[in-house]
C-alpha cells in the first residue's frame, strides 16, 4: 500500500510542476499580446483561467494592469507541493516501511 501512495504523491508532484509551468508560459505570453485564435494560447487560457478567475476577482488587478494572479496561483501550488505531496510521501514511506 505504502508504494501506491508514493505513486499518487509522485504523479501529483509532476502534474502541479506541469501545472506551474503552463501559468509562468500562459503569463509570458500576455505579454506580448498573443493571436487569441492559435490553438496553443486557447489551450494555455482553457487550462489555467479556471483557476487564475476566481483569482482575479479575489486579488484586483495592480497599479498599471499588472495581474497578481499567476503568481499567487504559482505559490498556492508551491504551498501544495510542500504540504499535501511531502505529507502523501511521509504516509507513503511510513506505511512501506512499517516493521509488522
């Protein structure tokens, strides 16, 4: 059970690093004002505005339009890595190595 739970924790580590990177690339990009009609920056707005939205609405945008929101995305999932992943791991280790 305990080499199961460190797969979670292995996949969920490398799906919040995807994850991570896709906002710092879908923020780059508005920089330099995008086609909104290429597949690759409608793939980058569908994957991340679920989750920099609500961001917005909650953290308004900063003096000169600078949107806050790709950076407290990027430390919720930084803070996600740390707490749900490292404890997942621990489980995971504490449970395979459990002397029975």
């Amino acid at each position: 059970m305990g080499n199961i739970i460190l797969g979670v924790a292995q996949v969920l580590d490398i799906l919040l690093g995807a994850y991570k990177w896709i906002i710092i690339i879908r923020a780059l990009i508005s920089w330099v004002n995008p086609d909104p009609y290429n597949p690759i920056v409608q793939f980058l707005v569908k994957v991340t505005e679920p989750v920099l939205k609500p961001l917005r609405k909650l953290v308004p945008t900063w003096r000169m339009g600078f949107d806050l929101s790709p950076l407290i995305a990027i430390l919720v999932l930084i803070f996600l890595e740390y707490a749900l992943i490292g404890n997942l791991r621990e489980w995971g280790l504490s449970m395979k190595y459990r002397v029975q």
